[in-house]
C-alpha cells in the first residue's frame, strides 16, 4: 500500500506512563510524515489526555472501575469492546496498532465477532509475570492474536522468540530533543516550587516511574538510605520518586516501602529526606531532571528504559542496570553509571558514582541516534510490509510447543 496511511493507535490510559508516551510521540512523528492518525485511549469520568498532542484524540469512556484487580482489567476489556467499533467505524482506519494488552484483547474480541475489522498489529514493551491465571490470560491473548509483533529492545525480541515461537519486528523508542534539554528553560524553578520542592541546592537523586517490584524500588531506597548514613556528601540528599500512575496492583511493593520507611528512619515529603510525587503535570518531569544531580533507574525488568535516555537529554547522569535492554543502547556513554541491580552495596556504589560523572552539556549520542522521527520511519514501512498484499501473518507456535 502506498500513500498517506489511516492508522490507530491504541494505548491503555491517559495518564503518563511509558507506553502512553511512546503512543503519543509515535503519532506525533507519524503524523509529521504524512499519515493521518488518531490515539485511541480510554478515559474515567473526568478525565483527559496528560498532555495535548497534534493529532485526532478519541477518547473511550469507561465507567467507574472497582473491585479486584482481576474485575477491574476484566471491566476495562469490556469498556474497550463496547466502545471501540463506533470509532473504528467512523476512522476508516487502514491498520490498528495495540501498545498494551487491554486493547489487544479487546481488539481480539472484535476480529472474532466478524470480518470487517482493519489488520491489527501489537508492540509489546515488555510482559509481566502473573500469578494469576486470568491475567496471564489476558496478557497471552493481547499478542498471540495480532497480525504481526514489535519489540522495543533486543532482550524483548529474543525472549519472544525462544519462549513463544514469534519472531518481533525490532522497533524501538526516541527521544523528543525539544522537551527534553539541557538549557535550563524560563519556567523551571517556578514550576518545582509550585510543586512544593525547596530550592536549597540539596543534591537530588531522580526516579520515574512509581513504587514497584520491577523497578527494583526498594533496594534503591535502602542504597540511598545507606549513602545519607555514611557519606557526608549525600547527607542532605533526597530521593524524589515521580510519577506513579498504573494500573497495575503494586500493593505489596508499597507495603514494602512503608515498612523500609519506618526501619530507616525516613520520612516522606516535598522537604523530607524522601518524596513521592505522584502524577506530575507535563512540563514537571523535564524540569526536575534538570535539576536532579543524576537519575536511578537499577531496574530488574525494563521494555527500553526511554527515562534514561530523557535524563541524559537532558544534561543528567544516570545509574542503571548491568543489564538488557540498557546495555544494548547505553554501553560506552560517558555520562552513564552501572550496578548490579539485585546488589544492595553495588547499586549505592552506582549511586556514587553517577553523582560525581560531568553533566553532559548537549545531549549524548545515544539521544540522537534515537530519534521518533527514525522510529516513526521504522514503523511505517512495518505497516506497509503488514499490508502488501502478499504479506504473512506472523507465526505462532502452540501453547503446548513453548520452549524455554
């Protein structure tokens, strides 16, 4: 198929979470070749977009969610299958792209109620491990349907072909250089007091994403408590946890959390040794990377890892895992520090050193040759391959066949 392409692009929320970004720079960047696109996402009552894009937004409403977390992605699956054919129909789309497994469930449901439904395609960033049958379900399905997989990273691709007979077509995330920057902009200092952070000077150690198990959270809250202890250059240090918003029950994360607080001896707070932000407002996440003496990310699971590749955008050194996908794109960046993400001693090392790297006055390498623009390029001649006419669906092997 050649000319300007009809495509949707399904993701799970509108709140600020990686696989949205990716969702909306990807538009973005697809738009800006030409193609006509629409982000499809669903919304609770009161609800919009975290931030505003240039391209169509559709929002689908769900009603209030309640119940286990089993009822709650089951309610959100059913939402999407009420809502999505009206817009379907209305867009005329050409292909569906799913970056989660609500919508790639929910588009399953719909190609099996009858034809009609455009060729669906799926990115799968990473998967979770899920001791509930259900959910792994779900999970399973929202892939295993789909005419044709992306992967983000190498690791990604590779698990999914030795573990469940697929072969990934490799894609991978950028960065927005006009977000994301060195040069302090006119707003930033304004915009951390509103959100109450003092402006002291007290050095800052960043961390995106919320409280979870796969984020390795706990092990670098007890690192950055051991610092403050023994070394006098982190002693007024703070460690500022932003973000937050999943959909995912990290309850047990969180009560880990609560409980090292208490062991420790640390307090909670814009002007406390830690401080959980929650959602913050679009323009918050590059300012406090700016302002951040480096960023953790020691995660155990990680799809891409785009934060690190921000914070170094933005002229901010990083710790990171000793790990994929971080060691696929990351190796041999100057600005960058390693651990070994299950070691206590060996992520408060990392912790150390990445606060004394030069801060990058431009932006890495790495950044540049991570572009939306040549991952919007990727992803359209991807859905062209998927659309020729003589195009194969990609293969997947039984459930019984998989191999380890």
């Amino acid at each position: 198929m050649t000319g300007a392409l009809r495509i949707a692009l399904l993701t799970h929320s509108v709140l600020p979470r990686g696989g949205v970004v990716h969702t909306l720079e990807l538009a973005e960047a697809l738009g800006a070749r030409g193609h006509a696109v629409t982000v499809i996402a669903p919304a609770e009552p009161g609800q919009r977009l975290f931030r505003a894009v240039s391209c169509r937004v559709a929002l689908l409403p769900l009603p209030r969610i309640g119940g286990t977390l089993v009822e709650q992605v089951g309610q959100r699956i059913a939402a999407l299958e009420q809502g999505l054919p009206a817009v379907l129909t209305a867009g005329r789309f050409d292909l569906l792209h799913a970056q989660d497994s609500l919508s790639g469930n929910a588009l399953s449901t719909l190609a099996q109620r009858g034809p009609g439904l455009p060729p669906w395609v799926r990115t799968v960033h990473h998967l979770d491990d899920f001791s509930e049958p259900q959910l792994a379900a779900w999970q399973a399905r929202a892939w295993r349907e789909a005419r044709a997989l992306a992967c983000v990273s190498d690791i990604w691709c590779d698990r999914m072909r030795r573990e469940h007979g697929v072969q990934p077509q490799r894609m991978f995330n950028g960065v927005n250089l006009e977000r994301f920057t060195p040069i302090p902009q006119a707003g930033d200092a304004e915009l951390l007091r509103s959100l109450g952070l003092p402006d002291d000077g007290a050095p800052l150690c960043l961390a995106v994403g919320g409280i979870e198990q796969r984020k390795n959270s706990l092990r670098l809250l007890r690192a950055f408590a051991r610092l403050r202890a023994a070394d006098p250059a982190w002693a007024d240090a703070r460690l500022v946890m932003a973000g937050g918003a999943s959909l995912l029950d990290h309850g047990p994360a969180l009560r880990g959390w609560g409980d090292a607080l208490r062991e420790l001896g640390l307090s909670e707070g814009t002007d406390a040794a830690v401080w959980r932000t929650g959602p913050l407002p679009d323009a918050a996440l590059p300012a406090l990377m700016r302002r951040a003496r480096l960023l953790a990310m020691p995660s155990l699971v990680e799809g891409f890892g785009l934060v690190a590749l921000e914070a170094l955008a933005c002229g901010t050194p990083v710790l990171v895992s000793q790990r994929p996908p971080f060691t696929e794109h990351l190796a041999g960046c100057p600005a960058v520090a390693w651990c070994d993400p299950l070691d206590e001693g060996s992520v408060a090392a990392g912790l150390q050193q990445a606060a004394l790297l030069p801060r990058p006055s431009s932006p890495p390498s790495v950044c540049l040759e991570h572009g939306w623009a040549r991952s919007a390029a990727l992803h359209e001649a991807w859905y062209r391959e998927v659309l020729a006419p003589d195009a194969v669906p990609v293969f997947i092997a039984p459930a019984h066949s998989v191999t380890a």
